[in-house]
C-alpha cells in the first residue's frame, strides 16, 4: 500500500512538473496578422498558472501636432490574470499583472476588466507605412470577453482596424508577446508594431 501511494505520488509530481514547465511559446498563440515589421519580437511573459486574463491595460502617447512631433501611439499592454476559482466580477483586489517589452512614451491608462469571464480574442488598429511621413503602427486594441462584452482600449485614432483573431478554445487569453522598435534617435519612432496572444485550457 505505501508503495503504490508513492508511486502516484511521483506519478502526480511528474505531471505537475511537466504542466509547469510548458513554454508560453509552446501554447496556442493569436496573431491578428496587421501589424507592422519594424522592430524585434521580444520576449514571451504568461499569466501565473491556473490564472487567466480578465482585463487589461494599455501605455499610449497622445497624439501630438507639432512639425516635428514624432507620434508613436501605443506602446505597451499588459495583461491582468485572475484565479477562476475566487469568482469573477467587474473589478478585483487580487490580480497578477504580465507584459512583454513596451515602448518608452506615454502612460499607463486604467485597467478595464470583462464584465464575466477572459479575454479570449483581439483586434489592433494599425497605421499603413506613411512613407517620409510620421509613422505611428499599432494605435490601439480591442478585446472580446468570454462572457460576450467587448472592451476598446483608450488609444489612438491613427490608422484602420483590422480582422479579429481566431477564439481561444481553451478558457481564455494567458500570455502575450510583442513587437517593439528601440528608440530611433533622430529618425522616425513607431514603438509597439505587433503582438501575438497566448491561450490557456
């Protein structure tokens, strides 16, 4: 009897193990497929076990008209995860907050939660290439909630919306990538260009 408590045992920690060790990048990924190239894909940050993003906040510099004013919109998004297992609701007090790289401008807007349930898809709104123009890329985002609510970001105006993404099959959104340009100095800054989302069972 003892031996065979401690062979499921081993049995359980291995597959506890194996859980924890899966890669973000090894789970089902969402791409909405317009953003723009410059830059480099950063690095992947995912949602603490068991948790998944019921809301989310973006950074975003306001839209300037000077000359030479050099607009780079939104720069960041972080991702705010919530254990299923404490209820849902519209606001809570016990989160954990996750982002890939962002962008150096702007500020950090409020979070805005699902009214019920995840984040399951997403929608960016992307500024074209403007040739000798001031270019800006991604200006904001769009969430779909599993609950069936939709929540926009408080980004900018610049640009079109583009497809949504496939729906999570899992429960919802866990972690996220992006695509961020370093600082150009002199020349044209565009910051966040793209941004995959990550599923969770």
């Amino acid at each position: 009897m003892h031996h065979f408590i401690s062979l499921l045992l081993v049995i359980i920690g291995l597959h506890v193990s194996v859980q924890t060790a899966i890669s973000v990048e090894d789970l089902y990924a969402l791409h909405a497929g317009n953003g723009m190239s410059w830059g480099w894909w950063r690095f992947a940050d995912r949602c603490p076990n068991g948790t998944y993003a019921a809301g989310f906040s973006i950074r975003v510099e306001e839209i300037s008209y000077g000359f030479w004013d050099d607009n780079t919109a939104l720069n960041g998004i972080r991702l705010h995860c919530v254990d299923p297992s404490k209820g849902l609701s519209r606001s809570y007090e016990d989160y954990a907050s996750v982002q890939s790289d962002v962008g150096s401008w702007g500020q950090w807007k409020k979070i805005q939660w699902c009214p019920f349930g995840f984040l399951t898809a997403f929608q960016l709104r992307v500024e074209s290439p403007q040739g000798i123009e001031d270019d800006s890329a991604v200006n904001n985002i769009r969430f779909r909630c599993s609950g069936g609510s939709l929540l926009q970001g408080d980004g900018t105006f610049r640009g079109n919306w583009g497809e949504w993404t496939s729906t999570c099959e899992g429960r919802g959104i866990c972690g996220i990538k992006t695509r961020i340009e370093e600082p150009q100095g002199y020349s044209d800054d565009t910051a966040l260009n793209d941004v995959r989302m990550y599923c969770c069972d």
